[in-house]
DNA sequence: CGATTATGATTAA
DNA sequence: TAATCCTAATCGC
C-alpha cells in the first residue's frame, strides 16, 4: 500500500531493470489488451514518479500512467516469470526481470499532453530535486483546512498518504485539527523540512520509517512497535507515553499525540511574566 | 469461510 | 458524507 515513497522506489527500479530495453507486454484482463499489444516489442525509454503517479515512456511517444490507488500492487520476478498472483493488468518482461501490475485505480495509455495535465493538478513533490516549496507554504498560510486534512490533498503537496499525515505531523510536533493558516510560519517551514527529509528516508530505506530529529544518534527504545512508526495504529507515544488519540480527518484515520502535538504551539521561550496588576 | 480493514481518490448526492 | 473501484491480509466464528 503505497506513498510517494514507494512508487519513486518503484520507478527506480523498473528504470534500471527496463529501460533502454526491448519490452515485452502481455495484459491478463482484457480491459488493457489493446494497449499492451501496441507497447510489445517497443523499448522503454523512461519511467518516472510524481507524487503517487507513474508514468512509463515509450518509444514511440506513448505513455502508460499508472496509479496504484489503495490496493495496485508492481511484483517483481525473475524472467522467465513463473507465478501470477491476482488479476495482472499489465505484464512487463525485460531482459532480467518482469513486473506484473495488479490492482491498480488507474492503467491507462495516454499521451504526454494528458500526462501534463494530470502533473498541473499536483503539488510539489518533495521527492523531486527540484521541488519549489513555495505553493505549498503558501496554501498552507492561507488555508483555513486543518493541517492534517491539507497534507493528504495531492493538489497542495504530492505524494503524502495516511501514514506520512500522522508521522509527519508527530515529528513536526503539530495537532493535525489546527487550521492550517494557524500554523507559525517557522512551524510551517519546518513541516516542510520533515516531509523532505522522512520521505527521502523513505525512499532510500524502502519503507516507511520516521525518525525524530533528537532521536537520530540515539538507538531506537526497544519499545514494542510496527514499523518504526511513532503514532500511526499506536497505542502509546514512543516519546513521552502518552495514550495515542485518534479521530477521522479528511475521512480517513489520523492518531496524534495530546503531549507533543498540542493544540497550542509550545513556545520555546516562556514569555516575561507581567506582575499582577495592583 | 465470511467480515473487516487497509499506506487512495473520484464521483454523485 | 457515501458509494465505488478493486486486492489481500487478518481476524473471529
């Protein structure tokens, strides 16, 4: 079940497994038969990820976009593939490896117009180098969503699913129900800073793992957990303890913890008490 | 073996 | 907000 994380690896992979090669196709379900008989044979010349899309070049311009929506699944086999799992849409059999695609909300062939089109609705991707973080802050100063329900919204910033949202409002120290536009502006820097620098660690590690800054030269507590993760399905907060809360935000799960994401930013410095009047 | 849940997102109401 | 697409793991009986 994939973040942007996970379709960048992908699109890693495929691209040094196929591209610059023959590719043969074969589509198990009929739906896409059409469109793998005219890929079969072409050399793929590129595979690219933004956010959680997948975009496949052909040689003769053609483009395969894939989304693997909540259930899509690539698996990865030698050649000669031996298994199939699931109904395969899409088989893709290089010179060492096949990739069979299963599952997927979106298979289609399209052409680098309609590519475009669907790359203006997105946000920037922080897993791109050249990410300009500059929409993304904006719409969060302006924005009166709760934070939480804004960082699941691919237009505002691409590739952030339900398990990143949680992790990265943790390690940001923020309560996804604050109103975006609520957030201090060194708040909303930050926030950005966590989601480039979790997901590339994502990316490179190949799942999710986040990992708070004070905790970064420290061995991790052995505490009883999933994956690493400090909130998401947890029932305690790593840090301080607390009981995880948890609610619906964007109609989709979010857990927080009361004490290090308060409602109220926490100020580092305490302000001057004024002396009681009178 | 059926019910439930899941790292997503669009569409209709 | 709810229904829908569609797959697979897990859990309860």
């Amino acid at each position: 079940m994939p973040e942007g994380h996970t379709i960048h690896r992908q699109a890693r992979e495929q691209r040094a497994d196929l591209v610059g090669h023959v590719v043969r196709t074969d589509a198990v379900q009929d739906r896409f038969a059409g469109a793998a008989a005219r890929l079969d044979g072409q050399v793929l010349t590129d595979v690219d990820a933004y956010g959680k899309h997948l975009f496949q070049t052909w040689e003769d311009g053609s483009v395969v976009h894939v989304h693997l929506g909540l259930y899509g699944k690539w698996r990865r086999q030698p050649v000669p593939p031996l298994w199939m799992v699931g109904a395969v849409r899409l088989r893709l059999v290089g010179p060492t490896h096949a990739w069979d695609l299963a599952g997927a909300t979106v298979c289609a062939l399209v052409t680098p117009e309609e590519q475009e089109r669907v790359l203006d609705r997105l946000g920037p991707d922080p897993l791109r180098p050249d990410a300009d973080p500059g929409p993304f802050l904006a719409k969060v100063a302006r924005s009166a969503t709760p934070i939480g329900a804004l960082l699941l919204d691919q237009a505002a910033v691409a590739g952030i699913g339900n398990v990143y949202r949680a992790e990265l409002l943790f390690t940001g120290g923020i309560d996804p129900r604050r109103p975006a536009k609520e957030l201090r502006p060194h708040e909303r820097d930050r926030l950005w800073t966590e989601i480039v620098h979790q997901l590339g660690l994502g990316l490179d590690v190949g799942h999710i793992v986040t990992l708070r800054d004070d905790e970064l030269d420290r061995p991790r507590p052995e505490v009883p957990r999933d994956e690493g993760l400090y909130v998401y399905h947890q029932e305690a907060c790593r840090v301080c303890g607390s009981a995880i809360r948890t609610t619906a935000l964007a109609a989709r799960r979010i857990d927080w913890c009361p004490h290090c994401q308060p409602r109220r930013p926490r100020r580092t410095h305490e302000a001057p008490v004024a002396p009681p009047p009178g």
